[in-house]
C-alpha cells in the first residue's frame, strides 16, 4: 500500500474500527452442489446398468429375435408367447421381433397368426441376444 493511502492516527481516534463482517463461506453451498451432483450420477449410472447387457446376466434373462414368414414367404404379424410365462411379443408387419427378458434355459415359443400356430423350442443363456431364424406358419387344412 502506498503511503499516500495509509490510515492516519486521526482515524483511530476512537480506537481500531471493528473490521467488516467477511463474505459468506461458499462452502455450504459447494458442498451442496457436489452432493446434488453425485446423487444425479448415482441415478444415470443405475439408468444405465439397467438398460446394459450386464444386467440380464445377473437377472438370468436373455433376448429373442427371428422372423415369421407365412407359407408365400411374406412376413406376417404373428403374436410370440413364450410358454409358462406372461412374455409376450408382435412381429412387425414385416414379420422381424425381439423378445426381451425371456428366462435362460429351453424355452418353448408359440408363435400364432390369423389360426396358425407352431411351437419351437430354443436353448437360451444368459445375457444371450439368440437369433431363433425363420419360422414359417404353414396352413394344415383342407381346403373345401
């Protein structure tokens, strides 16, 4: 500080004036921040674990995918059960599907459409995204 700017005695006169108070410590609200911070990465990671391929080999489920052609060779919009359970899926009008969180193990589909159906039995792993190919729905009855 130059000398020009220091204080003269005649400011303390009537002694040493109380400094002003000090700004308020940001630490309260860092520490926030940081916390609010972590909990919002805490929330994505476990977004993420649970859309992961990881999480179906700790669940013990996997993946079907294939495709549903009738006897012409045209795809068809077949409806997909997996047998014993409440696992259900739609072939797209193409005929392609995927068939999420099925149980590891020798599931058994049963694949309909418009009075057709066939099952096909597939062996499954966990974790597994298993192509099951080309099924075809072939009419059986006579026609009249």
């Amino acid at each position: 500080m130059p000398l020009v700017d220091s204080p003269d005695l005649e400011d303390y006169s009537e002694g040493i004036k109380t400094q002003a108070k000090e700004p308020k410590s940001r630490t309260g609200s860092v520490r926030l921040f940081i916390g609010i911070l972590a909990v919002v990465l805490i929330i994505l990671g476990i977004l993420n674990y649970t859309q992961s391929h990881h999480l179906a080999l700790v669940t013990g489920r996997g993946t079907l995918t294939g495709l549903v052609l009738n006897e012409k060779g045209d795809g068809v919009p077949a409806e997909i059960t997996v047998f014993g359970t409440n696992i259900k899926g739609r072939a797209d009008e193409n005929g392609m599907f995927t068939i999420s969180n099925v149980p590891k193990g020798n599931p058994t589909l049963t694949i309909g459409y418009e009075g057709q159906a066939v099952q096909h039995s597939v062996a499954l792993s966990a974790g597994e995204i298993l192509d099951i190919g080309t099924i075809r729905l072939v009419t059986t009855a006579l026609p009249q």
